[in-house]
C-alpha cells in the first residue's frame, strides 16, 4: 500500500518546519520506503508499518501541541510492492510515447 500523508501542528506559531521535519525524521528512520515532496510523505508498506509510521510521526509532529492536523490518502493494492516509483515511472513512459 501507499500513504501520502501531511501532518501539522496547531497553535505553535506560523512556521512548522520544525514540527514537520520531527515527522519526516520518524519517516525516514521507519526504513519504509518514502519520499517528501512540499505537500506531503508518501510510504510504501504494509497496513500496520504504514499506520504506525503515521501515528509516530503525528505524535512527533504534535509534541507541544494542542492539536494535529493529519490529511492521509492511501492507496491500498494488496500484492503490488514497488509502487512509490512503479507508479511514477508508467506515467513518464506514457508522456515519453507523445
């Protein structure tokens, strides 16, 4: 499966860079594999890899903090691994053959 997800703090001010690299750290340290862009992480797992690394990350992101905001959009393909790039790479050679 894949998760893109963006998660934030709320009430610490107006820059959460601090908070989101917090959640990109869990990410990253998971050994999932994952890429940042500047709106969300995706990771490729499984179900429960996948979702602890969300809740890990949220509760990184939200240390200090009243609330979180997690957006979370999952695609959930049983048997298909190498999806983060598979799914990219298609799409290009698709725009190559135009």
């Amino acid at each position: 499966m894949l998760i893109a997800f963006s998660v934030a703090p709320s009430g610490t001010g107006d820059s959460v860079s601090d908070a989101v690299a917090k959640a990109v750290r869990v990410v990253r340290e998971s050994g999932l594999p994952n890429r940042t862009d500047a709106m969300f992480t995706t990771i490729e797992g499984d179900w429960d890899e996948c979702m602890d690394v969300v809740k890990r990350a949220c509760e990184a992101a939200g240390a200090g903090a009243g609330r979180v905001s997690l957006v979370l959009k999952a695609d959930i393909r049983p048997g298909h691994t190498g999806e983060l790039d598979g799914k990219v790479r298609r799409v290009e050679e698709r725009l190559a053959d135009s």
